[in-house]
C-alpha cells in the first residue's frame, strides 16, 4: 500500500504526483489556466477552504509552478500567474479534459478548447481538428460547450 509521499519511488510520475496528486492542486492549475490570477477569484469559484486554498497556492509558488506578482501595494494584492514550469502541466489538462469530456460528459464537453487561427476543436493530443495544427496554450480559446450546466 502506497503511503501519503512518494519519496522513496524512483518514479517521475511519483514525484509529479507529490506537487500535483491532490484534488485542489489540479482544479487551481485548471482555473490558472482559464485566466484566473487572484486569490479570491480561486476561492470563489472553487468553493475551497481559503487556508488551504493558501497552502496549494505557496507551495505551487514554491516548487516554481506559478509566480505571485503585487498588484496592489495598499494593501498589498497579488496576483498568480502560470510560469513555464506551470505552462508545461497544460497538456496534462487536456489530457485529463478530454477523459473527462469521453467518459464522464453525457451531454457534451462542458467546454470547448478552440484553435484561435481556424475555429477547430483543439483534441486530446492537442491538435486542431480542422487544419491539423498543434496547438499550444496560446493558440486556444475557451468556448461554452453543450454539457456546461448552467445555474438555474
């Protein structure tokens, strides 16, 4: 039975899940990459606990994947921003979006990942399914898709 670290597996996907293994960790990774930067933007549309909202943040800071920018010196604000270490997690997300959109979306993708250039639909090897591009982060838009559920 696996303990709660990995530490003693030479394993590099033991050691990824060390930082990004918990439930909190990817949602904020999701949502950083949605355009979301400051604190209580996170807390609000994750409904997480603002002390561990707190943990999650430092120690993405820590381990290099976000980078906390002052936007505001009195009081003093900051704001959360995806480094290239964190860019580097994107196609962990669309890898694990489009497993979702597969296996657990009925009614559609909730959301749609569009290649910018063309309108395509960006898939899980991020390729744009219309002009075949590969597409970075960069090159997406984010669009509603039939499964997002809306509030009543």
């Amino acid at each position: 039975m696996l303990g709660r670290t990995y530490e003693g597996q030479n394993c590099s996907v033991a050691r990824a899940l060390e930082l990004v293994g918990e439930r909190w960790t990817l949602l904020i990774l999701r949502d950083a990459f949605l355009g979301v930067r400051r604190f209580g933007d996170f807390a609000d549309r994750l409904g997480i606990a603002r002390n561990v909202l707190q943990d999650r943040l430092e120690r993405l800071v820590d381990e290099g994947v976000l980078e906390k920018v002052p936007y505001c010196e009195r009081p003093p604000r900051y704001e959360y921003r995806l480094t290239e270490r964190g860019l580097d997690l994107w196609p962990v997300l669309v890898a694990l979006l489009k497993f979702g959109d597969r296996h657990y979306a009925p009614d559609g993708p909730p959301m749609l990942l569009l290649h910018k250039e063309c309108g395509g639909e960006v898939d899980d090897r991020r390729t744009c399914a219309r002009c075949g591009a590969l597409v970075e982060v960069g090159d997406v838009r984010i669009e509603p898709g039939p499964g997002l559920k809306r509030a009543a």
